[in-house]
C-alpha cells in the first residue's frame, strides 16, 4: 500500500508541475495577444489617417488624378 501511495503522491506531484508550468505558458502568450491587438490598432489607426491624406491631397490636386503619363 505504501508503493502505490508514493506512486500516487509522485504522479500528483508531476501534474501539478506540468500544470504550473501551462500556467506560466498561457499568461504569457495572453500578454503577448495584449501587446499584438496594441500593435493591430495603432496599424488601424495609422492606416485610416494616412487614406483620409490620401483623399485630401487627391481633393487638392490640380490635375486629374489618376491620367497616365504622356509616354503611355
């Protein structure tokens, strides 16, 4: 009786080490979702003024915008 409770004991011991170890594992790939959704809506952000500046400088533009060069 003793083996199987030391074989038990070691078994438990075992899963809560692989369980420590998962939760370390999943905190930190949480973390790095958090920092790369940061990134994403920075990107987003960036993304959307640089079209508005885009349709500003279209809107000002002196000539039509999108008329090939006279080589074509």
């Amino acid at each position: 009786m003793t083996n199987e409770i030391k074989a038990l004991a070691e078994r438990v011991d075992t899963l809560e080490a692989r369980l420590a170890y998962q939760d370390d594992i999943i905190e930190s790939l949480n973390q790095t979702i958090a920092a790369q959704w940061k990134q994403i809506d920075a990107v987003t952000r960036q993304l959307a003024q640089l079209g508005e500046r885009l349709q500003e400088a279209e809107a000002n533009a002196p000539g039509p915008v999108n008329e090939r060069p006279p080589h074509y």
